[in-house]
C-alpha cells in the first residue's frame, strides 16, 4: 500500500478530534479524500491529466438526508471550496452503494458501475437521461464509498466526480487507494454523525417566514437540494408544512416563475387519481362533461407538488413511474398520443414508504425513483423555538385578512403557554387555536377605533380548552373544562335543549352532527384516513368509502352549526374546505 497514505490517515484521527460540527468534521476529512483521488489520477497511465471536480459527504441514516457538505473545485483549479451543487450522482451512486454495499465505481461514457473487487460491470444508469446529466456537467467518472456506523449498517456516502475526458480511466478503478478512502471514511464517520451542524445563517422570507435554530440545517441542505432537478421526498407528520417547504423549494429552483401545481390524494378518491394526474378528454368516462388538463400539464415546465403520494393507487403508480422514467404520459380518452411531461417533481408523504414497499403497497421501483433526496420535517414539538414566532405571524396574518387598522401582538406568557404545549396538529392545528383565539379576543376588545389588539394568555387557555381536557386556564381564569368526557357530553345536551328552547324547537336528528366534528377533530391531528382507523371505521377504509362518509360527516356538523346561529369552528370549516 502506498506509503503517502499513511499521513492522512493519522492526521485526519487527530483532526477530527477537535472539530466541533459536522461541516468541520466532513471538510476535514474531505480534504485527504480529495488529495489521495488526485494522486491516484496523476499517477495513473492512461488519465491524460484528468481532474477532480467535485467531492461530497452524504450523511443520510434512516432513510433521510441529514447532513450533507460539499467541496468543489475553485476557478483555475486552485484549491477547494464549499460549494451549493450536489452533483449528479446522488441517485445511481446512493443506490449501487446500497445494493453492493461496496465501495463502486462509475463509467459515466460506457454506462457500467463496477463494484470494488469485482471484475464483471454491470449497467448504471436505468434510463439515458441521467448518463446524460453527468455528461452535461463535465463528469466522465464517478467514485463512491460508503459511510458505515460501528455495526458497518451504511448511514451515508463519500463521492468524488472526475473528469477524464482526455484519457480512458481505465487505471484507477482497481488500485488499492479506494481501501484507502474506506479507511477514512471509517474514521470519520462516527464523528460525522456524532456531531451537530454548525449554526448557518437564518435567512427568512415570504414563503419561510419562521426558521429557527432547529430547522435552519434543513433548510440549507434543501436550498442544496432545490437548486437540483432531482426529485425531493419530504417524510414528515400531517400538518408539520411539508406543502409550504415544496412551494420554497419551487422558488428557490431554476424553475422559479414557471407554474407550481399541488395535489393532496389524500382529498383525491382512488377511482380519480389517475385523471386528476393525467388530465382527461371530455366523454372519457361517466361523469367526464368537459376536459380536464390534469396536474402535470397545469405544472407543465414548473414543479409539481404530489403530497400523501403513499395514498396513490397501484394502477396510478405505475403511470407515474412511466413519467418519471421516460418524461412521457397519456390523457384518459386521448388514446395512444403521448405527452411530454417538463415538471420537477417534488414528493410529500407521512408515511414509512420503505415499509410500505415490503407490504406490497407501494411499487419498488417508483419508490427508488422518488427516494432520491429525501429529507424528514420534524414535527411542531421538536421545534419549539419556532413556535411563538409562528403564533405571532399567523396573528399578523388573520388581522391584516381581517382589519385594516392597528396591529395584533401576543403577549409573552401567552407565548409560553403556546410554547408549553404538545402540538399534534403541528403548524396547522396551531393556525386553528390562534384564529379561535382571535376570535375570543374580539368579543372582549376594549380596542374601539385603534385596531390594536393583544392577545392574552386568557384568551390562549380559552382557545385550547375546545381541544382537550386538561389544559391549564392560567392567571385570569378561563372558563372552566369538564371533568369528564360523561361532563362534557352533558353540557353539550344542556346546550342543545337551550337552543331548541330558544327556537321554539329544534331536529333531534341534527345531534348527529356530534359525529362529524369528532370524525374533523381527529383528522386535524391524524390525517383523513387514520383518523377513520382511530375510530373504528377502517372498513370504509379498506373499501375506498370513507371519502363519501367524510363528506356525510361533515355536512351534518356544519348543518348544526347552521341551525345554532353561530359559525362554524374553524377545525370544521378547513375540513369542509379539503373536500371544496
């Protein structure tokens, strides 16, 4: 083994133990990497002076992204620097190195992945396009080593692009540098995943208002991943705003000022799925009164937003993955005519779709096709130091939407109570208990002409007792929750006899209505379908019926909300709103 070896490695063990991040540890361990990848090229026969234009360190455990640096190759070729591309091999090399688990090396011109130690290569590209995505950015060669915990699981990978374009490349593939390269590696990986990020800045804007210190990591590897063509998989629970990232993604992308289109399937019954995608013609079916262009045509050179894509059908799956595979698709009732699909795909699931896969549930192969860089949001709880901010512009938000004077704050211990809180809603059940709040706050305003309005800590106990039981009222006494679930269902009969006493009479059968805010509740915090599991009507389910019970549902708790004067919650009017 080469003796020049022997320096980096000791001084990369040294190196690493004083590094404080991540992007620390990974630069330093990069720089030998870098350094021993250029030997090997400049020693090679056959390389005719080839070069090292990029490495990168992928640490992505547990099916998602969580770290990531890379070091690219300053202008005139002097040194490296901290660069924002990924480069084009994060899909076929994270995926060989998973399959072989090895280190492998890429023929990008002759289309071959050969495996560390072996000798027969094998195809690496499963379509032409993403040979052709390495050509276009000056990549001829592609080597690739895993990053292996302790228990040599693989959590990540190191990849280096060479271009060697001028000589055949056929000279490095089998040296022994790459054991080399897997010693570092082995080094430096449980620092790599031992250590937090270095704080990056925190850059906010229309589309991101509220990046705190626990999200801002994420956000910089997606301002990485948004300046790729590659499709993102946001993993994360319902609510936690895995749309609102996809449309930041969108702007911050070479597609920004094209369309960005979303589809939620969770809204979408199964029987539609395939049109709502693909668009049809009108008569291509009963009920098809007029054409439809279907998402991927509305998002046609822009970026498309699938979002609870483990809800989509396995005959749906299949169109899919022909589109992202070949860029090509049919509308129904337009026959054998192909269209063009020009759309960045962006994925958005709350499930685990790995586990899916082994259920049958979810087709492998369109699962590798969207697993190219996926990331996890962490739900509300982990991130609470984002959560008064949040509160204070969703509060901004609904009094600009609602006034045109004053201004609306929250005051500090309301803030802390917020804070405190669990959040399984995440951001979108927060939304919903600051609107009520809002709305309690306006009863009680001594405000007059102002405008100005804040927010309590009353008010802040007053909106979250509709959710729960349990909740602290805080100083100033909010109104007082019952006891039991036998309580509150009791109070809720009293308050039904006094509006049927108020009007003279009233239909027993709109006590039916109780269903569907129970059945909205639920869904606020578990999504559509869970929530029909949670109680105890996974049948509908099963069958594909709880969309028109939904819908049943919802319309009866709105009908007596209707018939008691007062308007309805907001939990119910976003769940009748997710069928509009």
């Amino acid at each position: 083994m080469p003796t020049m070896a022997m320096d980096p490695v000791a001084q990369l063990a040294l190196r690493l133990r004083t590094a404080a991040s991540f992007e620390e540890a990974a630069e330093r361990t990069l720089e030998p990497m870098l350094e021993l990848v250029q030997h090997a090229i400049t020693a090679a026969p056959h390389c005719g002076g080839g070069t090292l234009v990029r490495g990168a360190l992928h640490l992505r455990p547990e099916l998602a992204y969580q770290r990531l640096l890379v070091l690219e190759r300053g202008d005139g070729g002097a040194g490296y620097r901290r660069g924002n591309s990924l480069g084009a091999q994060a899909t076929t090399a994270w995926r060989w190195v998973e399959h072989h688990k090895a280190p492998v090396w890429v023929d990008v011109a002759i289309d071959r992945v050969t495996p560390h130690g072996a000798t027969a290569p094998q195809r690496a590209f499963e379509t032409q396009q993403s040979g052709v995505r390495f050509a276009t950015r000056g990549v001829t060669h592609v080597q690739v080593v895993p990053l292996r915990a302790p228990d040599r699981s693989i959590v990540g990978m190191a990849s280096f692009e060479l271009d060697l374009r001028n000589g055949t490349g056929k000279q490095l593939a089998p040296l022994d540098w790459v054991d080399w390269l897997e010693l570092l590696a082995d080094i430096a990986t449980p620092h790599l995943a031992a250590l937090p990020s270095a704080p990056p800045p925190v850059v906010t804007d229309a589309l991101l208002p509220v990046v705190g210190s626990s999200m801002a990591p994420l956000i910089a590897m997606l301002r990485v991943f948004a300046g790729q063509d590659d499709t993102i998989l946001i993993g994360g629970p319902t609510g936690a705003g895995k749309s609102r990232l996809a449309r930041w993604c969108h702007e911050q992308s070479a597609r920004r000022g094209k369309p960005f289109g979303s589809i939620d399937l969770n809204t979408v019954p199964e029987e539609l799925q395939f049109g709502e995608l693909f668009g049809w013609k009108r008569g291509a079916f009963t009920g098809a009164v007029g054409d439809h262009p279907g998402a991927l045509a509305s998002a046609q050179g822009g970026t498309l937003f699938i979002d609870e894509i483990d809800k989509l059908s396995l005959a749906t799956q299949a169109g899919l993955l022909r589109v992202m595979e070949e860029r090509l698709y049919r509308t129904l009732g337009e026959g054998a005519r192909d269209r063009v699909a020009d759309v960045r795909f962006i994925v958005g699931s709350n499930a685990n779709l790995q586990a899916l896969v082994a259920e049958g549930r979810f087709r492998p192969d369109l699962y590798y096709r969207i697993n190219v860089l996926p990331v996890r949001v962490p739900p509300l709880g982990e991130r609470r130091d984002e959560i008064a901010a949040w509160a204070r512009f969703m509060l901004g938000r609904r009094h600009a939407d609602t006034s045109t004077k004053g201004s609306c704050t929250l005051a500090e211990d309301a803030a802390q109570l917020l804070t405190a809180q669990p959040w399984p809603g995440n951001l979108r059940q927060l939304d919903n208990i600051l609107r009520r709040a809002y709305s309690l706050a306006l009863m009680v305003t001594t405000a007059g002409g102002s405008g100005n309005l804040t927010l309590t800590r009353r008010e802040i106990a007053q909106a979250l007792a509709y959710e729960s039981p349990g909740v602290p009222s805080g100083a100033g006494g909010a109104a007082a929750q019952p006891a039991s679930l036998a309580d509150a269902l009791a109070a809720a009969a009293r308050a039904v006899v006094t509006l049927a006493e108020r009007r003279g009479g009233l239909d027993l059968d709109l006590c039916d209505g109780l269903r569907g805010m129970v059945l909205a509740t639920a869904a606020e915090s578990h999504g559509r379908e869970e929530a029909f599991r949670l109680l105890g009507k996974e049948a509908l389910v099963k069958g594909r019926n709880h969309h028109k019970a939904w819908k049943r549902e919802i319309a009866r708790a709105t009908e007596l909300c209707a018939a008691s004067g007062d308007p309805a919650p907001a939990i119910l009017v976003n769940a009748a709103r997710s069928d509009a």
